[in-house]
C-alpha cells in the first residue's frame, strides 16, 4: 500500500517549491537572453520550469508530491508576478500531472535516474499540450516543430533528470533528506553491527 502523505511531507515539499518559484523567476531572463539564438535553442532551458516536480518527489517519494510541487511553484511563481498571468497554474497541473503519471507508472519504487528522466519528459509533454492550446507550435514549420521537441525532451533529460538526480544525492550526501524519509533497512542494520 502506498504511503499517505502527511503534514510534513506536504510542508517540505511546499518549500521546495518555493525555492524553485523564486529559481523560475531568475532563470527567465536567462531563457529569453538565449531565445533570439534561434533554432529552438532556449527549450534546452525550458524544462527548468518543471524541475520541482522530479527533485520534491526524489527528495519526499511518496504519491501526489510531483503534482503538489509544480502546483505549488506555479503559485508561488504566480505570486512574484509571473508574465504568463494565471496561465502558469494550469501549467504547473499539467507538468505536474504528467510527471506524476510517470512516477505511478513506477509504483512510486523507483528512484532512478531513469525515472526521473522520464518523469522530465512526462512534464514535458504537459508543457507542450499548454503550447498546443494557446498555439504557440500551429504555425512553425516541421522541422522547426521537430527541433523544437527534440531540443524540450534533451533539456527534460538534463534539467529534470540528470541535474534534479545529482542535487538530490548531493543533498543525500549530507544527510537532510533523512529528516524526511523513515529509515530504511541499510539504516536499521547499520544501527546493530557491532
């Protein structure tokens, strides 16, 4: 059975994503500092929208805090004064959502590289549903639509995979997520070697 979520789990998670609202606030001039670059080169940046979704639930693990995060970073995002208004909370459902998929798909068991890469892509499928619906992708051509998803999906695997694995281990490494996970087996046995 799955682990509910509880007061703390829920209070941790808000916080991360409050930390990444205030980083989605900072990271958008650098997004359209690179966005006149041209062929699609500031989707490698995008997936950096999503990220709270991959590093609350590597860092949490149970069900329902990829969704609460984005959520919650949409909104806190919103806050500070976002400039695609209240838009960013359908997308933060959807990333969320999207990322969440994924995460079930595991059964909320793996904590892989892997997985958050794909739970990256899951949001990045989300993303781009809010670009077909305000049709932000209608008018490209098909290899401007093709690198623009392949560029999306690359940074999904970086930004939300790869970087939100390694800054969760790095957090590991030095011991605060234990204040948030139960104690596992290694922990219980390493508590009666002698």
């Amino acid at each position: 059975m799955f682990k509910s979520l509880k007061l703390t789990d829920i209070l941790v998670t808000v916080v991360i994503a409050v930390v990444f609202a205030i980083v989605y606030k900072l990271w958008s001039p650098l997004y359209y500092a690179v966005k006149p670059w041209g062929f699609q080169v500031d989707q490698l940046l995008y997936p950096m929208w999503f990220m709270a979704a991959t590093v609350a639930f590597l860092i949490i693990r149970k069900p329902g805090v990829a969704l609460i995060a984005e959520l919650a970073a949409a909104s806190g995002e919103f806050i500070t004064g976002s400039e695609w208004g209240v838009s960013v909370f359908m997308a933060g459902i959807l990333q969320g959502l999207f990322a969440e998929l994924v995460f079930a798909a595991f059964r909320y068991k793996n904590y892989s590289l892997v997985v958050a890469s794909l739970a990256g892509i899951g949001a990045s499928v989300g993303s781009l549903l809010m670009d077909l619906y305000y049709n932000y992708i209608d008018d490209l051509s098909v290899w401007n639509v093709t690198i623009l998803l392949a560029s999306r999906m690359v940074g999904s695997v970086i930004i939300c995979g790869i970087f939100a694995y390694y800054l969760v281990k790095a957090l590991e490494a030095t011991g605060v997520t234990n204040l948030v996970r139960p104690p596992s087996k290694a922990d219980y046995d390493l508590l009666n070697r002698p």
